[in-house]
C-alpha cells in the first residue's frame, strides 16, 4: 500500500511538467546552430502544444501566481525567441518565418492588453 502513493506522485511530477518538457524541446530546437527543417517545424509544434497545455492548465486554476507570471511574460518569451532567432539563426529561412510569426502575435498580444488596460 505504500507504493501507491509513491507512484501517484510520480504520475502528479509528469503530468505537471508535460508542458515545460514540450517548452524546452521546443527552444533546444529553435537553439541548434545547423537548425534542420524538421526540427524547427517539431520545434513549432511543441511550442504550441506546450502554450497551449499550459494556458488551458492555468485558465482553470485562475488566481494562481504561476498563471500571472505566465499571462505577464507571454509576449516577451515571444519576442525573445523571435530575436535569438534574428540574431543567431538567419540563414533559416524557416526560422525566420515562424520568428515573424512570434513577432506578430507578441505585437497583437501587447497591442490588445494595451487597448483594454487603458480604458
């Protein structure tokens, strides 16, 4: 009876970390210095699965400060990895497709809490 909760922890680690592991792939992707198309369109995916595992996961556990920190920093993660991508990876004509794409949506992002903080 002792291992059950051992293994209910362990069930609890892993499916709290699913979202940062998609993450972190997704920027070991994006950080590789001969980035192959494949793993930057991997590295897409995960980054959209990981945001929004992680977004649903916060919605539901409103008031938390883990939610507010990520709300906050949402569109600068956003614009820092589209300017790594700038700076580091532009001979990618993929990268530098999806950092413009970051870039947009950081903008947008900033753009709409601008709108609706100022009224």
């Amino acid at each position: 009876m002792t291992r059950r909760p051992a293994i209910k922890k362990l069930e609890q680690f892993f499916y709290e970390s699913k979202p940062f592991l998609c993450l972190a792939l997704a920027v070991y992707a994006f950080a590789s210095p001969e980035p192959n198309r494949i793993a930057l369109l991997c590295g897409l995916a995960l980054l959209v699965a990981g945001t929004f595992i992680l977004r649903g996961r916060l919605k539901n556990r409103r008031g938390s400060a883990l939610e507010m920190v990520w709300y906050e920093a949402q569109p600068f993660l956003y614009l820092g990895v589209a300017g790594y991508v700038f700076l580091y990876q532009r001979t990618s004509k993929i990268a530098i497709g999806f950092a413009m794409l970051l870039l947009f949506c950081a903008t947008m992002i900033l753009q709409w809490r601008y709108k609706n903080r100022s009224n």
